[in-house]
DNA sequence: TATCCGTGGAA
DNA sequence: TTTCCAAGGAT
C-alpha cells in the first residue's frame, strides 16, 4: 500500500468527518442522493435539501414513481437542475433495468444518467468496496499539492495524469475509508486558501509545502470575460395567485417554472400580455436585481400587472396559475422565488 | 474538447 | 464589491 494511503486512513480515524447525515450508511440510495447533491455544491448548502428529500423520497422506487415536477420542487434553489432531471431517469432506471436494486460495479452505475467516473467510484467504494480512485475537488486539490502537479486541472491533459495518480495510491485494504479520508483531508486542512499544513499527515513529502507553492498549486482557472445579459419578465397577479411559465427541457433552468419573459420596457411588457392572451391593464416596472451565474450575469426587471380576477385562457400547457402559498410546489429558479416572495 | 449548467459561501 | 469556485457531468 501506498505510505501516502496509509497515512490517510489512519489520520482519517481520529480526525475524519463520521458524523454527516449520509454517513454511517452503505444504502447505495443514500450515498447515491449525497453524491449528486454534492456535486459543485458546498456540504452546508446541501444538508437541508438532503434531508427533506429524504423525507419525500425514502428509496429509488419512490422517487422513480414521483413526477419530475415533484423532484423540481425539491431542487429548488440548489442549482444545476440537470442533476434533478438526471436523478429522476436514473431512478427509472434502476426500478425498470435492475429490478429496484443499485448496480454494484462502477462500470454498472456510470452507465446511468448524472453520474461520472467519480461518482459511480465514490458509490462502489463506499457501499461495496470495489477498488477505484474518485477524484473531485478535494482530491485533485490534494494530489496537485502533494505531487507538485502544474498546471489547471480542469485541462484534459492534467486531468488524465491526475486520474493515473489517483488508481496508483489506491490502498490494497480499507478502500470503503479512503476515499473519504481524501475528501475530508482536502475539505477541513488542504483547503483553498489557508491550508492547515502543520496537522496535515502527509505534509513532509507535500512538494507545495516543500516549495512553499501552497498557494500556487493546484493552477487557477484561467480567467474570461463574463458576459451580462438583462432580461424583463412579468409578474402577473389574479386574487392570491401569480401566472407561471415552464421552461424549455433543457439549458438553463430547464422543467423549471419561472416568470414569463418579455423584451424590457412598458410596450414589451403589454406585447407580453398579448402574446399569454391576456387583456392589457396597467404595468408598472418594479426594482431590479442582479443574479450571477458561473458563466454569466444577469439582470431581471419584473413588471407587475396585477389582475382584478383570474382570466380564462386558452389551453397553455406551458402556462399555469399557481397560489402564492402553493410555490413549494413547483420547481423555481433562485431569484424568481426571490421575486416572488418579495411581494 | 471547450462550453454549458446554479447558487451561495468565503476572502 | 469583486473574485473564485465547491463531493462534476453531459454534450
């Protein structure tokens, strides 16, 4: 075994995470729903969505005979809904293809849908100690100090010589420990930013404390320009509720409801109206605000028409009233229930 | 293969 | 306020 996995695994019984609410379980469900929660998500954003879905969702046949919409509802906020969508097929999935019962090999569970290399190895190592190197952020942040590797991991070239590390440290025995003891390694000492390298196991063989290039490795992303982008929508209120657009299936927000849109200003706001069958009252413009995304940036200006009864309209399936106090649901972007529950 | 896909915490 | 990016995957 490695002295590198060694030195891991016995750090990580003293001083490990045991106690995080899908630990202390090998139900493939579980760690399943924790992975995908988890992916790009910090730990503290994720434990409330976990449990609450937990809740509505106790095992891989409720969930796969819920509605997506349900599913949305209880995404919301957490982002990147593909993985919502994603978790639903996969649920299909495994009820229709596997009898209900989770794949028990790595090669089995990346062929479902949402999950990659390194979660379907996180989900075989943990439940059934198959032997296989994951590599998230945690790890490629260790591995890249530990082992000196240049450059930004999120190049191909990096990514590939970084995956070979990992198989090649991993432990002949205790493979359901190691990965985690790699996680909680990078999550509460190999962090970013202020590393804790005087309590870290492996700090004397650690070329970046070594070089003291701690802060330097691994590379950062290269920076690009962010684009902005603004966008009006309308905020239609009838009695005590508010008319909801579904989005397209795909890209961003996607099977999420959200505010209709319009081209901005006071005449895009009745052309709106127009086009959702709508007669035209009076609109008034409300208070922006600014949203940010990975990729870009985006300002929203609601226009409120606020309706003296609820309107009968044509057949819209993409169209919905929904009462205000009835929000939870249907599956909402961030700032759109922001908006919503502003007023 | 580079880009797309959310949100909020931390510094 | 701005910057960076977190238990990544799909296309």
């Amino acid at each position: 075994m490695s002295e590198f996995a060694s030195r891991l695994i016995a750090w990580h019984a003293e001083n490990g995470r045991h106690d995080l609410p899908w630990q202390n379980t090998q139900d493939p469900y579980r760690v399943w729903l924790s992975e995908i929660m988890l992916q790009q998500t910090q730990v503290d954003t994720v434990i409330p969505y976990y449990q609450r879905f937990l809740e509505h969702f106790p095992t891989v046949t409720s969930l796969a005979a819920a509605p997506l919409e349900a599913v949305l509802a209880l995404w919301t906020g957490l982002g990147y809904y593909a993985r919502a969508r994603n978790l639903h097929r996969a649920a299909q999935a495994v009820v229709r293809a596997h009898d209900g019962i989770f794949p028990r090999s790595a090669a089995q569970l990346v062929e479902l849908p949402g999950i990659g290399r390194s979660t379907a190895a996180a989900i075989a190592s943990f439940c059934f100690g198959e032997r296989v190197a994951i590599l998230d952020g945690n790890v490629k942040r260790v591995l890249c100090r530990q082992f000196g590797i240049e450059g930004f991991p999120g190049e191909r070239a990096v990514e590939l010589r970084l995956w070979a590390l990992a198989e090649s440290l991993l432990p002949a025995t205790g493979i359901e420990i190691y990965p985690q003891a790699q996680m909680d390694l990078g999550a509460t000492l190999c962090t970013r930013s202020r590393p804790r390298c005087g309590e870290c196991p492996v700090s004397e063989t650690c070329v970046a404390r070594r070089t003291a290039r701690e802060g330097d490795l691994p590379a950062r992303r290269p920076k690009k320009a962010v684009p902005q982008r603004s966008c009006g929508v309308l905020l239609v209120k009838a009695g005590g509720a508010v008319l909801l657009e579904q989005r397209p299936a795909t890209g961003i927000w996607g099977g999420l409801f959200s505010l209709p849109e319009m081209v901005e200003g006071e005449s895009g706001a009745q052309t709106a109206l127009r086009r959702l069958g709508i007669a035209v009252p009076d609109c008034r413009e409300l208070p922006s605000l600014r949203h940010s995304f990975t990729h870009f940036t985006l300002t929203l200006t609601p226009w409120l028409a606020e309706l003296p009864a609820m309107p009968v309209m044509a057949h819209e399936p993409v169209l919905r009233w929904v009462a205000l106090d009835e929000l939870e649901k249907v599956g909402l972007p961030a700032p759109i229930l922001k908006i919503l529950q502003a007023r």
